[in-house]
C-alpha cells in the first residue's frame, strides 16, 4: 500500500526584532541554504490541506468591509504557497508569542504535556529516531548541522521509561535471585 507523500519547500523565514509589533523580517534559512525540501506524509497533508481551506476562509472574511486588508500571499486554489502560520485578520507571519498561544489552546485540547510551541522540535525528533529513523536521515530532516544535537532534541518517551524500568527489575530479580511475582 503506498501511502500519499508530498514534498514541504521551506525558503523563508520570518524574525522578529525586538518587542515591536510589526519589527519583523523575512530571511533565508538559518544555514543559508537557498531552500529546505522535507517530506511529509498523509497525516500531514491532511493537516496542511484543512490549515488552507481556514487561511482562505480568514483571506475572505478580511476584505470584507471594516476589517483590515489581507496582506498575506493572495492564496489561489491551485498554487499553495505562503506562509502556514499567519494571523487570521490580515495574513502576515504569525508572531512567535502568537504561535505560542494558539498552540496552548490546541495542546489543551489534545491533552498534551508540550509547554511550547518549539517543543514540538523535541518531539519530532524523539518520534522519527523511535520510529527507527537513521540518526544521518533524522538529523537532515531536523535541518541539524551538528549531529549531536539530536542528542540534545531526543527526549525519552513514557513508554521507553516504563520498558527501562521493567527491564532493570527483571535484571536486579536475577541478579539478587528473587523469582517474578508475575505483578
């Protein structure tokens, strides 16, 4: 069964300068590559497409009359380009604080124990190398430069814990001889 795969081109970024609004600027990646190409699979897709439909909806509601004007990238059907994370009445960059904020009520939502956005860093990583995912295919598809930062984004899973901590009891009972108890 093949699964749906499309490619993710990322050329842009946005920063934010200092603590004024507006004080942004679009830059190239931070390793100066021309552009990234990071695969992604269905599920993201899907996630992508619905994040489209709404973004065209928010496009719509801000050229109606006494809303502020859409400055975003004119969205057209069939060219899906511009930013993902954009503010819903005029279309430019989301500010990270922003990102932040709507990523809590989502992360709520969901029951999840990620307290920021970049987490999310943390938790790509540990999934893809948990996954079985080569640390040289994890670390190109992180955009790390330093492998050992893989280290560094690779948190433990619960479950990792749990199996480690069955393991070391399995291990002490045969060491101290005490039989399983079967609990």
């Amino acid at each position: 069964m093949d699964a749906e795969l499309a490619w993710l081109v990322v050329r842009r970024r946005v920063s934010y300068l200092g603590q004024g609004v507006g004080r942004q600027e679009q830059e190239g990646l931070k390793n100066e590559d021309a552009e990234k190409r990071v695969p992604v699979g269905g599920l993201v897709l899907d996630a992508l497409r619905r994040r489209w439909v709404h973004q065209v909806a928010q496009r719509r509601a801000a050229s109606e009359p006494g809303h502020r004007q859409w400055r975003g990238p004119e969205y057209q059907p069939d060219t899906r380009s511009g930013f993902i994370f954009t503010n819903p009445s005029d279309g430019k960059p989301m500010n990270p604080r922003s990102a932040d904020k709507a990523f809590a009520a989502i992360r709520d939502r969901a029951g999840l124990d990620i307290e920021r956005f970049h987490a999310l860093r943390h938790a790509f990583t540990t999934l893809l190398r948990s996954s079985g995912t080569r640390d040289r295919v994890a670390q190109t598809l992180t955009g790390h430069r330093d492998p050992a930062m893989l280290d560094y984004y690779d948190d433990p899973m619960e479950s990792e814990k749990v199996a480690a901590a069955q393991r070391l009891d399995a291990r002490l009972r045969e060491l101290l001889g005490t039989p399983d108890d079967g609990k």
